[in-house]
C-alpha cells in the first residue's frame, strides 16, 4: 500500500504553491516516503514574493518551498534560487541528497558538500542546438558542463540521456528510468 504524500483532508485545506518538478519528481518524492520514516524535499516556485519560504510538514514528509525569480536568474548563474536551495538544506542537515537536473538544484547539491546524486532528465547540447540562438541557452550549457564536472555522482533517465551524460563526465552514470506508477491510470 502507497503512503500518501498528502491525506485528501490536507490537500483540501492546505494552499500549497506549485514547486519546480512534475510527475518524475512526484513519483520519486512517493518512492522515497514509502522507505525512509522522513523525506525533506526543497523546491522553488514564483508564486512566493523574492527571499518569502513556506512550509508544508506532515509525519513523513516536508516540503520547504523558496522563491524563484522570473528568468531563473542564469545572468548571475543561479546565485539567488542555489542560495534559497542551500538555505533549505543547512535547515534540514540531510544525510544525503538527490537533486533533480536544474541547473539550480544541482549547483546547490554540489555547493552543499554534502554526498549526493544528480538525476539528469534532458541532454543540454541538444536543447543548445535545436533552440532559436540565445545567450539563456549558451549559458545553461556552460554550467551543465560545470555540473558534470563538479558532481558526485549522476542518475539518468535514460539511455539516450544517460549516454550523453558519460560524455560529459568522468564519474559513473547508471540509468534510473522514469516510470510512471500504474496508479496514475487507475480512474
């Protein structure tokens, strides 16, 4: 049986914002509360006001919530929303930490100097190259290439991901998948 994140009371009554990740995130966040007694999970979202942090908290699970600016900040690499990351996780003091590839999430695992994996969901020269020319583009490649150097370790969601991932760094790169639970098709 599936813990749920939420109780249908709290999802009724809570006004949560929506964080950074979509169901690949979702599912991980439910994979993990149904193994580990608590689960910390720090986002960014622009429904808060800059430097505002919420935070949701049940038996299992909190979730930390910090702002983000529009454009994500990529002119000053990130220094704002991996600053609010890092905040989060000096608050929380995790053992270890799975950062999901955004730029600004992966710069603050790495800045943590905590152990952590990066899970990896898209191949940045591709998106480089097939995107109408804009310096946002040039420079996230360029910290995507930094990030390959200075992580830990990576996780891909695939193989076509995770084989462009091995390109980009010496480290080992093992392919995670990312499934959806078959309760997602359930009516």
């Amino acid at each position: 049986q599936t813990k749920s994140l939420l109780t249908e009371a709290e999802l009724v009554n809570t006004a949560l914002p929506g964080g950074m990740g979509g169901v690949p995130v979702v599912n991980q966040t439910i994979s993990l509360v149904e193994y580990f007694d608590k689960v910390y999970v720090g986002t960014l979202t622009n429904e808060l006001k800059p430097y505002e942090e919420i935070y949701y908290e049940n038996d299992n699970l909190k979730i930390s919530y910090s702002s983000i600016r529009k454009g994500h900040g990529l002119k000053d690499f990130c220094k704002v929303e991996t600053q609010e990351l890092k905040k989060i996780i000096n608050d929380i003091s995790p053992d270890f930490i799975i950062a999901n590839f955004t730029v600004e999430y992966a710069l603050a695992a790495i800045n943590s100097k905590i152990p952590h994996v990066i899970i990896v969901h898209d191949h940045p020269w591709h998106i480089l190259k097939t995107q109408k020319f804009h310096p946002y583009w040039i420079l996230r490649f360029c910290l995507s290439l930094y990030i390959y150097l200075k992580g830990q370790s990576f996780l891909a969601v695939n193989n076509y991901v995770g084989n462009f991932t091995k390109y980009f760094t010496q480290k080992k790169v093992n392919v995670l998948g990312n499934p959806l639970r078959k309760e997602f098709f359930q009516p």
